[in-house]
C-alpha cells in the first residue's frame, strides 16, 4: 500500500501557552514496498512524522493518505528505538500481542507467532523473556511484533540506534533479509545516514525545526545488497553527498540546543 | 561510522551468583543455632530467673502442651480467620480503588486527598470507633484489619499503574489496544511486582492489627493468648505465642511470593 503525507504539519503547545512547530507541510509519498528511510538533524521532527503516521498523534493540518487499503488490515506497526517489549511476556507472547489485541482466536494467532518468529531467526527462544535476550534480538522481538499483523507500512523509529556499533551492523543485514522476505512498505526513520543508504530505496532528508522535506534522494546501489558495499567509494560518496546536504542544519540544530 | 551516531552498549552478562536467600547457607542456620544455644545456656546457668526468660526447651514443651490440647490451635484459628477475612477485603478493595484511581484522573483527584488524609491514623485507633459502630463480635476486629491492609495496597497500585512507562502505554497503543485492554494487558500487569510488594506490606499491617485488636477485645486469638499468659506471668506460654506470630509472619510472605512467581510463570526478574 502507498502513503503519502500531503502538506502534513504538527505543531505542539507549550506549557506555557506558545506553539512550537514541530512538522511544516510535509510532502512525501512512499509507494507500495518501497523502503523510504528519513533522514535529518536532531529535532527535526523525524519521530513526531511517525507518531502521525501510526494515529498515535492528530496532526494539526494537511493529511496523511493510505491507499488501496485491504479491509480488515491494520494501516501501520511501529517499531520503537527502546524496543518497548511486555517484560512480563515471553518472546511468542511478545509477537502475539498485536493479534490478541485484534481478537484473533488463540490457536491461530499462536501459529501465526511462531512463523513470525522464525522469520527475525529466533527460533528456540519462543519461551524466553526480553530481560534474557540481547539487545539485538529484543529488537528481533520488536520487528517480528510489528510484522505479525501484517501492517500496511511498517513504521520504524530509529530501530537500531540503541546498540552497539557492531550490533547495529548485523542487524542491518537481519532487516534486509526480512524486507526482503516480506517486501512491507518501510518508513525508517534514522539519524545515521550509512544505515539510511545501506537499507532505503530513497532518503527523504528533512530540514531541522520545523521540519520540511528538503530533498528526496534516490538510493543508487543494487539490491541485494551485501556488507562490501559499505567498503565501496560510491558509497562513501553518497553518504557524503547526503550528509553535506544536513550538515549545515545539523550544526544549527546543534547550537540551537545549547 | 563517520556520521552522527549515538552508541549504547548494554551490559547484558549477569553474575551467576544464587539469589541472596541462599547464599552461605550454613552461616545462616549456624546464626540460628547460636542464638538458641546462647540463651538455652544463659537459662539454664541461671543468669535470668525463668520467669523473664524461660529456656527455649521449656517453650518447645509449652507449644507441644498448648497444641495437644488445642488451645494453640483454637487461637490460630481465630487470628487467621480474623486475618483472611480482613486482609482479603481490605486488599481487594485496596487493588479496586488503586486501579480506578491509577487509570483514571477523576478518580485519582477523588481519592488522593482522602486517602492522603485517612492514611496517617494508626489504625488501631479507630478500633473502639468500628465497635460502636458494628458491635463487639468479630466485625470491628475484621473491618480495622481490612482498613490497615486498604492502604498501602490502594497507595502502591495506584502509584505502580501511574509509573508505568508510558512507551509501552504507547506501543500497545499503535497496535490498536483499546482503553480497557490498555489496562488489563498492559498497565495491571507491569504493576505486578509493586502491586505485591504492597500485599507483603499489607500482610505484615494485618498481623500487627489482629494481635492489637484481639489484646484489647477478644476472648480468643494468639493475641488474647499472648496477653493472658502475661498477665498470669506463664512465660513460656506467652513466648510460643510470639513464635507463632513469628512463623505466621514468615508463612504469609511465602506465601506471597509462591502466588507471585506462580503470577509470573517463572519470569525471569532481570
């Protein structure tokens, strides 16, 4: 299913009674299986785009379109950054929890798990609990949650930026490989432009606050991609590409912290 | 990695050391056993005069004496009816307004202040009030219990349901759970643990109160026999007595915390 963000635009209200324009007139479309990651300085507003997405947040103007849906289907699953896996449930339960929540019957939600399961590569550990997995497969954990319900775009906030470096990269291998076997519409939201070039078909980069798209980037390399990828100069000379476009802004977003 | 990138390591290796109930095993019975020892020998060398401290073998005959003639088990029973009834309403009605008042604000600016201003008063203070009010059986005893164990079991799980993080409020959330399936898959059993830590603290108010409530009006009960025996200056007896309360004190935390890890399906706690 495609999404298109069509002049999307969120502001907050502060306690003290004043706006803060988070989002201003965002446009974007993400067609159907395309993996469109976000890019932008801090602040930018990256997560608040997603927490639209989800309905998690009203927007304050313009809209958020979702075509050609399936009756019955959920539009959207986020995949959080803390993970924000149920401790108290096991890895199968953890997966079930969306399907539980839609009323499917035990049995087959229960089948249903396990197969998702075994597609994030966590068979054996259906009956562990998150505080016994690593980060990494926690993460697995959040993605097979997600996936399960079989959403329309699933929605990915900054999913590896809580491990470490050598983590983050094995797992950027594990999303492919499931992206690849499920083909669902992707919009990953990160601040790490290496891992927006080695997993997306386009990067969005957004302007820092208020956010707005600033330019739409095609990814130029071949699926299916491999590790050496990352070791290729093109590569290195997009990455650059891109983060020369958000540098100037990240440094103002920077100073604008302090 | 030559961007902008934020690195966490999380340390996941735990020591793999037994839990502290069962560390030193042998230090912890030997404690024990050298406390008994010491004051089996300070009595029987005569250093206090058995009427204050008589010697553990005397209260070992005491309690064999009191539970084959029934007596010890006549007040037990009484105590632990007292107990269950009370501490299972007060509770109850403890988890029912801790929840109402944790999920819903209303609620929550209803009850705080009431509980904020109910909760200081030692309870047994408003024992000779329930006695006007409900009569000298065992009602009073019953409702002062339950009003001790209200409290810190409305407070926790209102405060447990409050903290409970809100990312995963959000996370079942955006899978569509609904207001209520919030509630009972989510916020009711994230609060498990506080929730628990409460009844252990509810228990132990409950304990306190029946020995308060049965030396002051009752006619049976291990309180009333504790205090009989003391005004009779039976030592012995009323030292079983006070092991008793020892052992019904250190049963009902066990038993709490078998219904909890039974609650959790062996949930590793990490």
């Amino acid at each position: 299913m495609d999404l298109r963000f069509e002049e999307t635009s969120k502001q907050y209200v502060r306690r003290d009674g004043g706006t803060i324009d988070a989002l201003a007139g965002i446009n974007l479309a993400v067609a159907s299986g395309e993996f469109v990651a976000i890019v932008g300085p801090s602040g930018c507003g990256k997560s608040t785009l997603l927490l639209l997405a989800a309905g998690l947040l009203p927007a304050s103007g313009g809209r958020i379109v979702f075509d050609g849906q399936r009756a019955g289907r959920p539009l959207t699953a986020l995949v959080f950054q803390e993970f924000a896996l149920f401790e108290w449930r096991t890895v199968l339960q953890n997966v079930q929890f969306g399907l539980e929540v839609r009323g499917m019957p035990a049995a087959e939600r229960e089948r249903r798990a396990r197969d998702f399961v075994r597609l994030v590569g966590l068979d054996g550990f259906e009956t562990r609990y998150p505080s016994e997995l690593s980060g990494g497969m926690r993460q697995r954990v959040g993605m097979a949650r997600a996936l399960a319900v079989d959403p329309a775009v699933l929605l990915m906030d900054e999913p590896l930026s809580a491990l470490d470096a050598q983590t983050r990269q094995l797992m950027q291998d594990e999303i492919l490989g499931i992206w690849d076997r499920t083909r669902t519409t992707v919009l990953y939201v990160t601040h790490n432009i290496h891992e927006a070039a080695y997993l997306a078909d386009r990067i969005a980069v957004l302007s820092r606050r208020p956010g707005r798209v600033r330019a739409v980037v095609p990814v130029p390399f071949d699926r299916p991609r491999r590790e050496t990828l990352l070791a290729d100069a093109a590569f290195g000379r997009f990455t650059h590409e891109v983060w020369s476009m958000i540098r100037d802004e990240a440094r103002t977003a920077m100073r604008d912290e302090h | 990695m030559t961007s902008i990138s934020r690195e966490v390591i999380t340390f996941d290796a735990r020591p793999p050391e037994p839990p502290a109930g069962r560390r030193y095993p042998l230090l912890r019975a030997g404690a024990i056993v050298a406390v008994l020892v010491a004051w089996q020998v300070m009595t029987a060398a005569r250093v206090v005069p058995a009427v204050f401290l008589p010697s553990p073998a005397s209260v070992g005959t005491e309690l064999v004496r009191l539970s084959s003639t029934g007596d010890l088990w006549r007040s037990l029973g009484a105590s632990v009816g007292r107990i269950a009834a009370g501490f299972g309403l007060g509770s109850a009605a403890g988890l029912l307004v801790g929840v109402l008042a944790g999920v819903s604000r209303p609620a929550e600016a209803v009850a705080d202040p009431l509980i904020a201003a109910i909760y200081p008063i030692p309870k047994i203070a408003l024992l000779p009030l329930l006695i006007l009010w409900l009569g000298i059986g065992e009602a009073p005893k019953i409702a002062v219990i339950a009003v001790g164990a209200f409290f810190p079991v409305a407070i926790g799980t209102m405060s447990a349901i409050r903290d409970v993080d809100p990312l995963l409020v959000r996370a079942a959330r955006s899978f569509g759970a609904t207001r209520l399936q919030v509630i009972i898959k989510v916020q009711l059993p994230a609060s498990v643990p506080i929730v628990f830590a409460s009844l252990r603290l509810a228990a132990g108010m409950s304990l306190l109160l029946v020995v308060s409530a049965e030396m002051i009006a009752a006619t049976a009960g291990i309180g009333y026999l504790i205090l009989y025996a003391g005004d009779l200056m039976q030592t012995s007896r009323l030292i079983a007595g006070i092991l008793v309360l020892s052992v019904l004190g250190l049963l009902s935390t066990a038993g709490l915390g078998a219904l909890e890890r039974r609650w959790f399906g062996g949930r590793a706690r990490g």
